[in-house]
C-alpha cells in the first residue's frame, strides 16, 4: 500500500442538523453564493453520490454504547466504498474515526476489493505497511470485531469558496441494514428518517458569520446524529427496549 494513500483529516468542529424537505431547497438556495461543488459530486447525476459503510464493533457494542454515553476518545471503525455493487471490483476506504469532544480526527488508506475480500475472509491485510491497515487489524483481533451494520446514502458535498477550511455536505436517502459485507445479496435497508436531509457542518475553525446568520435566518437546531448508532437501532431494537427483546426472544420478531 502506497502511503501517500493515506489521509489524515482533523476537523476541530462538526455540527449536525436535521432537514425537512423544503427547509433543505430554502437552505441550499441561501447558501449557493458563498460555496462551490467539490470534486466528488461535480460530474454526478443530480451532484450527489453514493456512500456505502459497514461499521465493525465487538460482541457487545462496545462503540454504539460509548457513543450513546457521550465517551470521550471513541473510535469507530469501518469500510467505505463508493459503489453499490463489486462488479467494477472498486477500491475499499479503511478508516478508522476519532472522536475528541466536538473535534473529529479521521485517519484512512485505500485496499484493494480483492484485499478487501481476503480482510474479510482472514480478518489480515495482504499489504501491512500502512499504519492505517496494521492499527485497524490490530482493533479487530484486540477487541473481537466484526461487521454488524452497513448504512448507505447519497451524499451532496460543497466547500467554501474562500477557504478549505470548511466542509458542507447533504446527505439524503439515509437507510441501514445488518450486513457482514459491504455488497450483500438481497440487502434490505430501513430508512432513518424519510423525507428528511441531513445537513453536516465540518470546520477547522469556527464558523464564518455569514454561515452563523444563515442558521439562525432558517432556526436550523444542533442534534447529535450518528448514522451508525440510527442504524444499529435500526437493525437492532432489542438493544434499546427491554420490552422487544422479550418479546423477540419469546414470540420472534414484530410483523
């Protein structure tokens, strides 16, 4: 593995808001003078594109409970892939997400899909010289993780004209599944929240005043959103109400 592959993204400040349908187009339309399209979604069908991730977490859901607990120093580990099918055999995201109060740390390289697929079926990278690969395997044999939920959506992304320190993306279509693959067969996904955008705010340093009068003009309202806790919750309900986990185990699932 090429290490100039890897990345390094250290973002001190991430907001989250939750869109309606209509707030989104008014939102979008005020905000156009001051971005630009980045290069991902440029040339895309309708400027957006399609992110697909299968988080791992141990036998307990270690990371969905530290999430849910608000634990400083949290770590999510995933695959990420920009393809809905392995056909065009497309290279795999490795990535590893460190949360530190409100600042986010990501660290990632590129595998292979037939790395990917031997990671996958040996739990070992063929290629150990990035550091990414070697602490991802290291996490999964450390702590027993596996693939427990794969969560996909379509994704607009913007960043400031005037400056790289800020990212601005849309993300649409949010829906998750159990998986132990990023490709499954016959996936059926549930969709998070329908007719609903996801708006999330990446800054290095603190916002500009004219994306803060934006927020208030349209009273857009923080939340903490994580699409793998949603998707957990999603695949998971035993894990948030005791009453369904009886219920599964003594009358099967809920029709």
């Amino acid at each position: 593995m090429d290490p100039r592959h890897e990345k390094k993204d250290i973002w001190r400040f991430e907001y989250k808001y939750h869109l309606s349908l209509p707030r989104y187009h008014q939102f979008r339309s005020a905000l156009i003078p001051y971005v630009e399209l980045d290069d991902h979604c440029r040339h895309k069908p309708d400027h957006a594109y399609l992110v697909r991730s299968l988080y791992f977490d141990s036998f307990h859901y270690k990371a969905y409970y530290e999430k849910m607990e608000g634990t400083y120093g949290r770590t999510k580990y995933r695959l990420r892939t920009y393809s809905a099918t392995p056909g065009a055999k497309p290279d795999i995201r490795v990535e590893l997400k460190l949360r530190k109060g409100s600042a986010l740390e990501k660290y990632s390289t590129f595998a292979s899909y037939h790395h990917y697929r031997q990671f996958m079926k040996y739990r070992h990278w063929c290629d150990e010289d990035a550091p990414v690969l070697i602490e991802f395997q290291r996490q999964v044999h450390l702590h027993a993780l596996r693939p427990k939920v794969l969560v996909q959506y379509y994704r607009e992304g913007f960043r400031a004209k005037e400056t790289g320190e800020l990212r601005i993306t849309f993300d649409r279509q949010v829906s998750s599944c159990r998986s132990d693959t990023l490709f499954p067969t016959a996936p059926f996904f549930r969709q998070h929240h329908p007719h609903t955008v996801v708006l999330e705010i990446k800054c290095r340093t603190r916002r500009p005043a004219w994306l803060s009068r934006l927020i208030s003009r349209y009273e857009l309202r923080y939340i903490a959103n994580s699409k793998y806790t949603q998707g957990v919750e999603a695949a998971r309900p035993e894990l948030i109400s005791p009453y369904l986990s009886s219920h599964l185990q003594t009358q099967g699932p809920l029709v």
